[in-house]
C-alpha cells in the first residue's frame, strides 16, 4: 500500500464515501462543525483547547487550513464521510499513528465527527466498515482507539457491533498530560 502522507485514499463502500477534506468543502463542513447538538460526540482530547465548534465560515475554512497543513506534516489525516445516497457530507474522520509514552503508544487513533442527524449507530458502523479494515496498515498498526462518551449510546452500539471493547486505561495526553477516559480499542 502507498504511504498515506503520500497519496491519500478515497475510500468507498456501498453507502459512504472517505475522501480528503479540501477548501471546496466549508460550506457542508459548517453545518456539521457549528451544530452544538454535535458538538458533545467530537473527541478534542488532547488537541490545544480547541474544540471543534467552528459556527462561522472563517473558522471552518481556519479549520480546514490547519488540516491540510497537519496532513503535509504528516500529524494526521482528515477525510470528509459523504453519504452517497444524498451525496452530502455528513461528517469527518481523522487518523494518526500515535507515538506517547502511556499504554496507547503506537496506536491508530480514530476521531469521526458526525453531525446530530447522522449520529445512528448504523452511520456510524458504515463508517468504521469504510475505515477500519484500511486503518492498519495505513497508519502502521495493530490497534485502534476511538473516544466513545458514556452517553453516546449510538457510537456505543456501532462500536460494539464492530468488535471494540471499552478500555479501562486512560490516554495521556501529549501536549497537556491530562488523563482521558472512554475510549474504545480494537485490535488486528
């Protein structure tokens, strides 16, 4: 498989399509990144206080900005999920190798941002079929994590559907050293 800093992949199932966030993308991005009924499900562990409340075109095009600038320095990688049925973007996904010193080292570490009328666990699981089986040797590893709040009760049931288990270790966060919980893993 190519290195995925060095060409990234659309990935596509039979009911969604992963393909590189852009600039073309603010507009539906915004609709997503300033609903606040969303807001609660996004995993901003460990990401500088922001939060991903974006509720104005600058901020999501800044947002965007920084993506496209973290993907060149090979931070992570940030595709759009369009529903192909509508074609519409319904939400994101980001993936990055984790490198820590905490029980998550070396880890693929998995963020999908939905907007509240796509947080179902069958959006959700259609995202992971898209996503997962790919993830390890894109971000060369054995394991996967992803943030699932206790009462994100749709992420719960799609993640557990998937074959994740809720993990009762903590990741440290790198920058602020803060312990997070909930988290998810599935292992290859």
């Amino acid at each position: 498989m190519t290195d995925v800093y060095e060409k990234c992949p659309d990935i596509e199932t039979d009911k969604v399509l992963l393909r590189p966030a852009c600039k073309e993308d603010s507009v539906q991005l915004l609709k997503i990144y300033s609903d606040k009924n969303a807001l609660p499900f996004f995993n901003s562990d460990n990401c500088h206080g922001d939060n991903f409340y974006y509720p104005t075109k600058e901020k999501m095009d800044s947002a965007i900005d920084f993506w496209l600038d973290s993907y060149q320095k090979k931070w992570f990688v940030r595709w759009v999920i369009v529903d192909k049925a509508s074609s519409i973007i319904i939400g994101s996904v980001e993936l990055f190798h984790r490198c820590a010193d905490d029980d998550f080292n070396g880890v693929g570490v998995l963020r999908i941002d939905l907007g509240s009328d796509s947080e179902k666990s069958s959006v959700i699981k259609n995202v992971l079929d898209a996503i997962v089986p790919l993830a390890y040797e894109m971000f060369d590893c054995e394991e996967i994590i992803s943030k699932v709040p206790i009462y994100a009760a749709e992420r719960a049931q799609a993640f557990s559907d998937y074959g994740f288990e809720k993990s009762e270790k903590f990741l440290v966060g790198t920058i602020d050293h803060y312990a997070y919980k909930d988290y998810w893993t599935i292992h290859h």
